[in-house]
C-alpha cells in the first residue's frame, strides 16, 4: 500500500496568472491537458463521512463517482480515498453504466459508514503540473449541485492548489509562501458543497 502526502490551499482566482507563472518559473511541467472534472459524492444518512473529515478524524473514507465530461467516451470511475495517521491514499475501480446507475439508485455499502446514497455533485477545472516527486494541480470554476433537491452554488472566486507528494511536502509548499500570503487549512471541495447545500455552518481548521 503507497500512501502519499497533500496539502490543499485555498487561494482567491485572481492568484491563478501568479501561480501558473511561479509554477513555471521553477520549471514544474504540464503533466495532463487542462480538463473538466465531475464527481458524484456518497455519504450515510447521519453525513458521518463529512462529519469525520470536518472534524479531521482518522482513519476516515471519501467515496465518490467521477468522470471527465469531455472526453468522447468518458467512463465512470468509483473511487474511495482513505485517509490515515500514515498519510493517504485511493482505491482507484472503472464501473459500468449499468452499476452506476446501481450506485445512484440503491447507495454503496461502505465498511465503517454503512449504506451510503449520492448527496452532492462537484464540478471543476483542473490544470496538472509536475516537479520532480510533486504534482500539482489548480482547480478552479468549481459547481456544487444538489442531488435531490434543486440547488446550484457557482464558486467563481475560488482557486484551489493543492500538491501531493510521496516525501516530503512542506519542501515544496515553502515553494510557494514567500510570493502568495497563504494559511494551511484543512478543504475539500465535499464539505464545501455540503456546508453551501445544506447551510452548514462552515469548521475551519487552521494548522499552525
């Protein structure tokens, strides 16, 4: 099993020309073509795995659906990312259409959480790029849609840059802090939407 390091930051999309230009000028290269994401998250009727990841729990689960848009023939994907005092890591299964369509009707069973039903749909773009062990990617134009329920939240100021790495990260997070004013916070884009959708109140969690 491979675990691997991340660290998310949450940044304002009028830091996305400087960060594009920082990544170059460190000489990070395109790892992947710019490309739209769409995930279908899962979680149990108490919401216990938005719960765990606001409260940063371990070990915790995220299980999610997702596909690339457009792409000709985009395929399902269902993914479970663990996360440990060790680190994390993915457990990476191509679906059929068919048991996707499973998945949406009758929910996944997840050991630890149980039976767990489509709550939110994220949609975003991601730019990949890579530096020796890091890759990075920028998200941004980031959509949260209800799944049973009628409601869209469009994020159009938010800029995600996030690094993962097998060795150490904070190495290359010091890439970044001395040209854009940053703080550590734990952020998913799942309990973003599910704190707009559901008008939770928002946890932050500042690492010192």
């Amino acid at each position: 099993m491979s675990f691997r390091l991340e660290e998310k930051i949450k940044l304002h999309i009028s830091d996305l020309n400087k960060v594009r230009s920082h990544l170059q000028f460190i000489n990070a290269k395109e790892l992947y073509p710019k490309r739209k994401i769409s995930s279908i998250y899962f979680d149990n009727k108490f919401f216990e795995m938005y719960r765990d990841s606001e409260e940063g729990c371990v070990p915790r689960k995220k299980v999610r659906i997702r596909h690339y848009p457009e792409e000709k023939n985009p395929s399902k994907n269902l993914e479970t990312k663990i996360t440990s005092v060790e680190g994390k890591f993915k457990v990476n299964k191509k679906i059929s259409s068919d048991l996707n369509n499973y998945y949406f009707k009758n929910g996944i069973f997840v050991q630890q959480y149980g039976n767990c039903d489509p709550v939110i749909k994220v949609s975003y773009t991601r730019e990949y790029l890579i530096l020796k062990n890091c890759r990075f990617t920028i998200d941004y134009d980031i959509k949260y849609e209800g799944i049973t329920f009628n409601k869209i939240f469009n994020d159009n100021e938010t800029l995600v840059l996030e690094l993962k790495s097998s060795s150490d990260i904070i190495s290359n997070l010091n890439l970044f802090s001395d040209f854009i004013p940053m703080q550590r916070v734990r952020y998913t884009k799942y309990c973003e939407g599910i704190n707009l959708l559901y008008n939770k109140p928002h946890q932050q969690r500042i690492y010192i």
